[in-house]
C-alpha cells in the first residue's frame, strides 16, 4: 500500500509535551493542553515526538497519549503520531496502532543509533510504506539518528510516492528548492522558519509551541502571506524563550508550570530543569506575561 495522499497538512504544528503526574501519565492535564492548542489556532498536534519523550512511554502510554489527544481533536485538526524507531518491525507495528487509532499522519524518524546505510533507510521506509495508508512524514535529525537521508535516498523515496512529506529539523533551504514541488516540507526551525516558509515551506512543527502557540501561529501566517518582516518580528520576538528551552521537555514543562493542571514532571533518562535553565526560561517569559497562561493570548 502507499500513503493516502489526500491529508492537507500545513501551517504551526505543535509537538506536544507529555504530562506525568507521580511518574504516570496525566491524561486529564494532557487533553487541558490539547484543547488550548487548538483553541490557540494551531494547525495540527503531533504526540510521541522527542518533545513528548516519546521513547519514555511503552506502546500503551502511546496509545492512550494518541486516543486522548484525538479525543479532544475530534477532527478539528490533524493529529500527527511519532512511529519511529531503530527498528523497522517495531515501526511498522507502532504505525499500524497509530494508523487504527486514527491518526492523521505518520511523523518516522530516520532510524537512529544503529547508523544504517543509505540502502537500509529506502528498504526501512519502503517497507512500512507497503503496509500501511497512513501518510508518511520523514523526520531528518542527523544530530540525534548519527545517520543522515542523503537526496540520492530522497530522490527515490519522493519520486515513487513512498513518503508524503519531510520534516528537516534544520529546515534546509536547499531541500526545500529541491523538494517543494514533490513534497510537504516541514522544517523543526522556528528562527528560521519565517524565510523557510515565505519560500514555499508547507509549515513549522516547534517546540516553542507548547508555550506560544498564537505566536508561532501568527509567523506561520505572515510568513505565508508573504509578510516577511512580521513573520521575523515575531520569531525576534521568540528568540529569547527559544534558546531558553531548546527542545528539552523539562524546560518546556517548566515554562508551563504556571498553566493550571500542568505538572513539570518529566522521566529518567531526562531530569528537572536545574536552577540555570529555570531562571533563563523565566526571564524569557517576562515579556510576555507574568505567567505561561496570560501568554497565551498574546
């Protein structure tokens, strides 16, 4: 089979953070934070990210994290679910649950640790697009698999409708020249997303989105109006609150403390956002709001 490509997918996309309470997960505060995503206009949610600690939840905690944020979607917008592994057995087992849960797209890491070859990364993504509808989105993070997708892999993978979309951490220009005319290109950049997406990208998936999703929304907008400046004016805006979570859900989680139900709770290997971090994180904050909650309307 191949990906269904009829999905629209495009604009802010939030990976979004999974809430633990007393090490378990907290559904209740998980479907609060979903519901003002979407009430804060963002275009899709992707669970079970590196964002969501994805790798710290079993197969079951991932399936109750989908059914809950789908729950609470209720086919307002996408819901993206992270099926990715070092394993292509594994992947394909964990898209197939995904795609029965009904979720959107499929978001499938290159795998990681096991570095494989070019060959081994067409043949991992060839087989999973053979037994599943779900639509694929690559994700290529050489910094964390150690193993990149060249565009000679790409171009076989692109061409043969194997894969729906890319989503380039970096957000590469030059990807983007190459592909936008055969794929939905994402980039996980969000400083620089604004030249990424007046270029033709399809759309941001950020971290910073757990926190300011109106903001990330509205660059995604300007950006794709062709509003330039505004779209960099907001990112400048963001730049500060950007370096002070990086990708780390324990900062993201601590950004969020102040949103009422929202534990900053995160699993081992990751720890607690240490005094540093948490001071950085507040003073990004500052400008916006005197609480995570205020900022959300801005």
């Amino acid at each position: 089979m191949r990906s269904n490509l009829s999905l629209r997918l495009s604009g802010a996309i939030t990976p979004l953070v999974t809430p633990f309470r007393h090490g378990a997960l907290d559904i209740k505060a998980l479907e609060m934070l979903a519901e003002w995503q979407i009430a804060s206009g963002i275009g899709a949610l992707a669970v079970g990210t590196v964002t969501g600690e994805g790798p710290a939840l079993s197969q079951a905690e991932r399936d109750k994290v989908l059914s809950a944020v789908l729950r609470v979607a209720d086919d307002r917008i996408p819901v993206l679910a992270a099926t990715g592994t070092n394993c292509t057995a594994q992947t394909i087992e964990a898209t197939r649950r995904a795609e029965a849960l009904g979720a959107s797209a499929a978001l499938v890491t290159v795998p990681y640790y096991s570095k494989p070859g070019q060959k081994g990364i067409l043949h991992h993504f060839g087989e999973l697009a053979a037994v599943t509808n779900l639509p694929l989105i690559i994700v290529n993070d050489p910094a964390r698999t150690a193993s990149p997708l060249l565009p000679s892999t790409l171009d076989v993978l692109s061409a043969d409708g194997t894969i729906f979309g890319l989503l380039d951490i970096e957000g590469d220009m030059a990807t983007l020249a190459c592909y936008r005319d055969r794929l939905h290109l994402f980039t996980g950049n969000a400083l620089g997303a604004p030249a990424f997406l007046a270029c033709g990208g399809d759309g941001v998936i950020a971290p910073v989105g757990n926190v300011l999703p109106k903001l990330v929304t509205s660059l995604q907008h300007a950006a794709a109006c062709g509003n330039l400046p505004a779209a960099l004016t907001l990112a400048d805006r963001m730049t500060a609150l950007i370096d002070a979570i990086g990708g780390d859900p324990a900062c993201i989680k601590y950004a969020l403390i102040a949103y009422p139900g929202i534990g900053a709770d995160v699993r081992l290997p990751l720890v607690a956002a240490d005094d540093a971090a948490r001071e950085a994180v507040a003073a990004a904050l500052m400008p916006f709001a005197a609480t995570p909650k205020r900022a959300l309307s801005l």
